[in-house]
C-alpha cells in the first residue's frame, strides 16, 4: 500500500493529507471498511482562471472489504487563501467563503429540490458536496468532469445556444431563490448583503481604482480612444464605489431574489451531447452570492461571458428571454410576490446598467489574461513593480485593447462613463 502523496510543485493545501482524505471519503460512500491505496494532488486551475480561491483536484484510488480490486475517482478541493496576505484580507471582510459554506450546507439543497420536483428540471443545479470543512474554510465536491462536463473557452467566450441555455437555468436558480425566501423569511437575512458593492465594507476599491488606472494608461497606446475617454475613465477611478454601491441598492418594488453574483464563464460547466450541443449548465462559485436584483447576474454575465457580437447586438432580446423564462418559473413554484412587467423589468434592468461598465472594464480584462506574468488578486492590489507589470500586460495585450475599441463606446453612449 503506498501512502506516498504526489504534490504539484505549486503550493497545495498542506493539511490535505492521507488520513483526512481517507476519513471524509468513508463517510460519503458511507463505508468503513474504505482504505485509501493512493492520493495525487495537483492544482486545478491556470494563471488567470480563479482570484479568489485555490482549487485543488485530488485523485484517489481505494479498496474496500466487498471490493479488494482497486476503483479510483477523483474529487475537487475549494479552499480560502491559506496566508494573511492583502487578497485573504479583502475577501474577509465581504464574508464570502462563511456565505459560501452555508449555500452548500443549507440553502442551494433546497434550492436544487424546488427546480427538480417544481420546475420539473432533473438537470443538475450545481456539483453535489462531499464534505463542508468549516475549520478550514474548505469544501470537497464532486469532480463534474466525472460527468462530462467541462468549462466553455475563456477566451472564444460563449455562442447564442450556449447564453439561451445559462439563462434558462439562471431563471430556474432565481426563481428557486425567490419562493425559497418567501416560504423562509429571513433565510436570506444574514451575510447575504455583501456583493463587491454593498453598504459596509470597500475592501475592493484599491482592486477597482488599480484596474481602472492601468487601463487609463493602456488607452496611451490609442491616440483616438484615448482623447475621447481617458478624463472619464481618470474621473471614474474616485467614483467608482460610489456608482456601484448606487447599483446595487436595494429599491422598493423591484423584484428581488439571490443573485449568483459572480456569473462569468469559468463559474459555469456544460455538459454537451453526441453531438457536441450543451444540454446542461451547472453553476459553481457562490462566494459572491447576494439578496439583491436579479439585473446584476444578467449584466455581469453579458459583460464577461458573451462573445463581443452577441454582447453588444442581442442583450433587449436577451432580457426578453430570460424574463419569460422567469416568469414561466415564478407561476410553477406559485411565487406570490410582485413579479414585475417585461417594461418594468427592462427599467430595472437599465437602472443596474453601471454593473455592465464594472465588469467589462474592471474584471473582464483579468478573466481573460494569458500573459506570463503571475495573474492574482495581490498583484493586483500591489503596487511594486512586478504588480504594475501585471496589471499594465494585462490591459496593454492587444486582444483587450481590440474589445476596448467596442466596449468604450457602447458605454459612453449609455452614459456610463459620464458623472451619474
């Protein structure tokens, strides 16, 4: 029996051991007699593919008193920043990883029964939870690649099949939220209140203002853009908290439920048929989850998911979609609240609009980042020279520049980069 641990030589969860692993995998397939044979651990993800987080894959093999031949799977780990360090400290104060361990614990199980026996959706909702580790933050999931499913290209970005099938389930998830609100008032109550932009902490305003700088310098590199937009994108670096906390705000009448809140590709896996069609989305990462407009998903995921054609063209038809389907959604599970009118809901949507210029100016140019530069949420906050180095290759690439070339000018006509 080997007890020898394969580690890659990234950093690994060092409490990640045999005898841990063998203890949580007896009690999911509920087996004592279960003897773990051997454990690799490598790390899941690439430069650029998670700020938040370290995502670990682990590869068993086991034996058990019924089966002496050996079986093997594979799980994944998703733990909180093991150091003290800048990024640990901002993502504690918006609570994310205690949100996080109680979605899975307690609220996404409920959510999960209500579109299988109400919506009438056997389509899984997000990966089953092998072991909830509160002492460490940690959480053990099914590996969904088991199922084939996998994570679309970063880069290409999604299709209209691939956006009408997220929002179908995106629907299903917020009306899920909803009438699980409604049957438990409350529930939603505590830690559900801290999205990046919220009314108690600005942890992420050094991460806001940093990005927003690096691409006022990158638009020196275009003489045209740069005289049109650069004094709005240097007067949005001191606004830019106060404009996303005014988006987020909670007004009466709007329809309310819990937004997943950081729904972009990577947080999203698909499962595909024999002839390569997505037929399931399942949705992982909820440690940005809030009790907020359903609007903040749907901008966030327009303005970091879809390719640029669709992003641009498509986002009215878009709505128009994804609210028939919430509606549809809302009558099943017998919603009783306001439900608001496509003309409304489309108000709604508008009045959450700075969420679109957050996210594609902020966030969409480091969710894209193929550089060679270390690609983490210290980097971006510092500001030493290796720091500068990665924030300026990121928005300096050509590939961002080209979409800014887009981007730029689809917001300014809204008027979101004007003083609002």
């Amino acid at each position: 029996m080997s007890q020898e641990i394969n580690r890659s030589a990234q950093v690994v969860p060092a409490w990640l051991t045999r005898d841990y692993v063998e203890q949580k995998l007896r009690s999911y397939f509920r087996n004592d007699s279960l003897r773990l044979v051997n454990l690799d651990i490598k790390l899941a993800l690439g430069n650029g593919e998670n700020y938040s987080s370290v995502i670990t894959r682990i590869y068993v093999e086991y034996t058990t008193d019924k089966s002496k031949d050996k079986q093997s799977t594979r799980f994944l780990v998703k733990e909180s920043f093991a150091d003290a360090g800048p990024a640990a400290q901002v993502l504690l104060s918006y609570g994310v990883y205690n949100r996080e361990l109680d979605l899975y614990e307690r609220i996404l199980p409920q959510m999960a029964e209500v579109v299988r026996n109400e919506l009438a959706d056997s389509r899984k909702l997000f990966a089953g939870t092998v072991y909830v580790d509160r002492k460490r933050d940690s959480i053990i999931f099914e590996d969904m690649s088991l199922e084939n499913y996998r994570v679309a290209d970063r880069l290409k970005k999604l299709d209209l099949e691939h956006t009408h099938l997220v929002l179908e389930k995106l629907a299903n998830f917020h009306a899920a939220g909803a009438a699980l609100a409604e049957r438990q008032p409350g529930i939603f109550a505590k830690n559900f209140d801290r999205g990046f932009f919220n009314q108690h902490t600005r942890g992420y305003e050094p991460i806001m203002k940093n990005l927003l700088m690096a691409l006022s310098r990158s638009l020196e590199l275009e003489p045209d853009l740069c005289q049109r937009y650069q004094a709005k994108i240097d007067r949005l670096v001191e606004n830019v908290m106060e404009y996303g906390e005014r988006s987020t705000t909670i007004v009466p009448g709007d329809f309310l439920t819990l937004a997943h809140g950081d729904l972009w590709t990577t947080n999203i896996m698909f499962q595909y048929d024999d002839k390569g069609h997505p037929i399931n989305a399942i949705f992982i990462d909820f440690q940005f989850s809030a009790w907020n407009s359903p609007a903040i998903d749907l901008h966030y995921f327009f303005s970091t998911a879809l390719q640029a054609d669709i992003r641009l063209k498509k986002q009215p038809e878009l709505v128009q979609f994804y609210y028939y389907k919430l509606n549809a959604a809302l009558k099943k599970v017998q919603y009783s609240g306001n439900v608001p009118s496509l003309f409304v809901f489309h108000q709604q949507f508008r009045n959450r609009s700075f969420y679109a210029a957050f996210a594609s100016l902020i966030f969409e140019p480091t969710m894209t980042y193929t550089g060679k530069e270390e690609a983490s949420m210290d980097q971006i906050i510092s500001l030493s020279e290796k720091g500068m180095r990665f924030k300026d290759d990121a928005f300096q690439a050509e590939e961002t520049r080209k979409k800014m070339r887009l981007t730029l000018p689809f917001l300014d006509h809204l008027g979101l980069l004007d003083v609002m």
